[in-house]
C-alpha cells in the first residue's frame, strides 16, 4: 500500500471544523441562476453596488506606472500609516503612526485581532445576530464563542447586564459591531459606553468592527469606543477599512489601530502570513486622504442613494402581511422578521429563490432563526420588483 494512501480524512480539525460563508453561497446561487438567464432579484450581495470612484483608481494606475510593485513594510507603507493616525488623532484618538496595521481587508484584521487576543480554550463573547465570520475565525484561533441572542423588539441590542451575565473567567474578548451588518442597528453613545464600562471592569479586550462607520442614516453619528477613555485605548481594538465606504471590495484593504503591544504583535502575524496589502491599492487608499474633499464627494453620493433605497425597502416591507421589519440606521441590510410565516430562515429563502427567484440571506447564517437579511445595495428597480414578488410569496405562506 502507498504511503500516500490513507483512510483516515488527510484535514485537519481546523479544516474539518470550518464552515462555509453561507452569505457567498447565497450568492454563488443566485449568480448560477442568472448565468441560467433566469430573471433574479439579488438582495444577498454585501457589498456596494457603485463603481470605485475615479480618482482612487487613478492613484492606483499611476502608482502602478510608477513601478509601486514590490513589497512594502509589512503593516503597510509610511504615508498611508501616518495618514491614517492623523485621520483618527482628528477624532480625537492619541495614535502613533506605528499603532496602525494596514491588512488584506477588514476581515483579516479582524481575524488578526482575534489571532493576537485569544488562546485556546479563551471564551469570546459575540453579540447575536453577528457577522458570519466572527465564530469561525474564533474558533480557528482555538477558542470558544460565547453567544449574547437579541431581537428586534429590544432594537438587536445587548444590554449591560446580558453582558454582565455572559462574562466568565475564561471571558478574553468582546465583539462589537455597530453599524451591524446583518441588522443595521446603530448603538447610542450612552449604550456604547455601558457596555464598554462593563467589558473594561472585567478585563476583557474589546474588537469594535467599524467596517460601516460612514454609513449612518436618521443622523446618526459615528462612535468609537478606544476614544471613550484612557483604559478604553489600551483595550480596544479598532478596525475598519476602505471596503464599504468607496465601494472597494476587490481592493482587499483593512485598517487596525490598537495599543503598541497589539498592534505590533499584529503585524508580526502579518509578517509571518500575508505580508504587505498589494503595493499599488495601497496607494489608492491614500488618494483617499490626499483628496478629502473628493473622497466625501463620492461617499455623500453612494449615501443619497443608500438612504432612498433604505426607506423604500423599509416602507415596502412593513406593508406586507406577515412580516415586521427594524429600521435599520446603518450599513445596507434590512432584517426584516418572518416568524409568522413558520418556516425555518432557510426553508423560506430556499423557497424563495426558487419559486419567485429572489435570493435574500437566511438568518440563521447570522445566528437569528426568524429573520432574512436583504441587502439594499442593488438598484432601485430590482428592490421595486423584489418587494412584488416578495409579497406575492408571503401572501401564497399566508393563503
Ligand atoms: C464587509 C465586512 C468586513 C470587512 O470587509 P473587507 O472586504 O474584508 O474589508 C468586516 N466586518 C463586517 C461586519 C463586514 O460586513
């Protein structure tokens, strides 16, 4: 028999142990449907649906022209670190230039942040419904999610005492992610600080995801926990990134600012990983300090046409029998409530995409049975078409 050969499964417990992102297999459904020629209302995109604006893209070309094609420092290249330190000392974070890491995206900072923070057998605490890939990533670092369930009726918050109550001795780390994708929700400031003030008595680190922290609506106002106190910048991890913000998914580029200790134990992950983010879309992101005035141009025209979408959806799906919808106030998701219809999330988007061809995200995939994920980044006429269908499903449940 060949040495090769095995019976046993060749993978690894932490290979075995993954899940798949059940948002990118929604939409590698609903994107085999339409290379079909079937007709799809998308909504499972989390992503925006704007092209990357122009002058970033220029800086990236001329970079690239330039000869911006060999490696970099690892956490990133000077000007894009200091530019990034003086954008957050501008909100009031004290920050040093060498307290920011530059990754592959605000998921690999995250899950950088998560690698830096937590041991084996550590307990993280992540609000639910969460981001999908908050459980993964911690279990691939060797420790144990720790799961805060909330609804709608409580606005998808998590109050000082569910916190309270969660914390245990092996508690390490707390996830925080307002805006929240999948629901939209927007924590106060006095809401913030309660929690942070609970986290911070028991020791714990704190991750604040703020991948959507330009995307507010109803006037909500930007928050970041590091700066609500000295203690709190020693322990909060802050990431974000260009993703969401200027439209640049494809970019792969995610900010983390965190105290000296982490930040550089950060880039000595990176450094033994990925390495530096792609040299020549570091210079893209740059464009976006280098030209503000442009760069707030370009967000306030994808904003207009967030918000309009959001309360098109919202309205739309609140005038369906059956359904309650939140009103989210940031990111561009709506998660909207189907309990009533008594199917599982999964059964209902299965069925949906199949009989009306509209592909939303279950909620269970976010940790909430009873809810769909819709994203409003997708045109005004598909939301139009997709709220008919929609309605026709759910009327067809009821009958
Ligand atoms: C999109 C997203 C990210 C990061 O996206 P990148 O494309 O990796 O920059 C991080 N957190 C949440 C909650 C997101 O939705």
């Amino acid at each position: 028999m060949s040495v090769f050969c095995t019976t046993q499964t060749a993978l690894s417990t932490w290979a075995q142990n993954i899940a798949p992102s059940p948002t990118l297999a929604v939409d590698a459904k609903a994107k085999a449907l339409k290379a079909a020629g079937k007709d799809v209302c998308g909504f499972g995109a989390g992503e925006p649906d704007f092209d990357t604006p122009a002058f970033i893209k220029e800086a990236c070309a001329q970079a690239l022209a330039n000869g911006q094609t060999k490696y970099t420092a690892t956490p990133g290249i000077p000007p894009l670190r200091a530019a990034i330190a003086a954008a957050y000392n501008a909100l009031g974070f004290a920050v040093a230039d060498s307290q920011v890491v530059v990754s592959s995206g605000g998921k690999m900072s995250c899950y950088l942040a998560i690698l830096a923070t937590v041991s084996p057998g550590d307990e993280v605490i992540i609000p639910a419904p969460y981001w999908v890939s908050y459980p993964e990533m911690v279990k691939l670092a060797g420790g144990q999610p720790h799961f805060i369930s909330t609804q709608d009726d409580v606005g998808f918050k998590v109050t000082p005492e569910q916190l309270r109550e969660a914390i245990t001795p092996k508690t390490r780390l707390l996830i925080l992610n307002s805006p929240s994708n999948p629901t939209g929700a927007v924590y106060s400031r006095a809401e913030l600080q309660a929690l942070v003030d609970v986290a911070l008595s028991a020791g714990l680190y704190i991750l604040s995801d703020e991948i959507y922290e330009r995307l507010l609506y109803d006037g909500q106002e930007s928050l970041h926990p590091a700066i609500f106190s000295t203690a709190a910048a020693g322990r909060v991890i802050t990431v974000s990134g260009f993703a969401k913000t200027y439209s640049m998914t494809g970019w792969r580029l995610g900010t983390l600012v965190a105290s000296r200790e982490i930040a550089s134990a950060v880039a000595d992950l990176q450094s033994q990983t990925t390495s530096n983010v792609t040299t020549f879309a570091q210079y893209g992101a740059l464009a976006v300090y280098q030209k503000p005035a442009e760069a707030e141009a370009a967000l306030a025209g994808m904003l207009a046409h967030f918000d309009r979408r959001r309360l098109r959806l919202l309205e739309g799906l609140n005038a369906i029998p059956g359904l309650r919808c939140f009103r989210s106030q940031g990111a561009f998701y709506l998660f909207p409530n189907i309990a009533s219809f008594g199917l599982s999330s999964a059964e209902f988007c299965a069925r949906l995409l199949e009989e009306e061809l509209v592909a939303a995200v279950p909620g269970s995939a976010f940790g909430a049975e009873g809810y769909l994920r819709l994203s409003y980044a997708t045109a005004d006429a598909t939301i139009e078409k997709g709220l008919e269908r929609l309605a026709r499903f759910c009327q067809k449940l009821r009958a």
